[in-house]
C-alpha cells in the first residue's frame, strides 16, 4: 500500500472538523476531521445531513509534509517549542493514567 485512505464529511460546502472552539464545521477541507472508518464516517454524515468523501494521501506526501513541518518547528523560537513539548509531555501522561 503506497497511501492512506481516509474519509471526510462535507455538509453543504463546509467540512466538519470536530468540536473545536465551538465551531463544528471548517470551509477548508485540510482542516476538516480525517475518518479512518468509513462506517464511523457515514454514522456522521447520516446525524449531520452531510455527505462522506473519500480522500487519499500517499506516504511520500505525508514525508514531505513531516519534513516541511520539522523545519517550521525548528523555527518556533525556543519558548513556544517548549511550550508545545510541555503540552505534549503533559498529554501523554494524561492517556496512560
């Protein structure tokens, strides 16, 4: 397999990302909420009147985006990285208690 399937759930010409502040739905399909279960997806849809798309990405496109990313990261200044790493450290700790 050289990609990833995935599924996303459009309602009218918007995208539903998750509850983030509030907001369920996105105009941008990149930040909508990637489904890896179709099944899971359609539930969706189905609740929301919506409509799942399937959508794939190849693992050398999510290479080059991790690369791409890695060299934004290392740009932060230090006390945002450090930031974001307490966050994750914090995360973590936080799924396996």
């Amino acid at each position: 397999m050289d990609s990833i399937r995935y599924y996303v759930v459009q309602v009218d010409d918007r995208y539903y990302q998750g509850e983030v502040d509030l907001q369920p739905f996105t105009d941008d399909e990149e930040q909508a909420f990637a489904f890896t279960d179709i099944v899971t997806a359609n539930e969706l849809a189905n609740k929301v009147n919506g409509i799942v798309l399937a959508r794939e990405v190849s693992y050398q496109e999510l290479e080059d985006f991790s690369a791409q990313y890695l060299v934004e990261y290392d740009a932060l200044p230090k006390e945002e990285r450090d930031t974001i790493e307490s966050f994750c450290r914090e995360l973590h700790l936080g799924i396996y208690e």
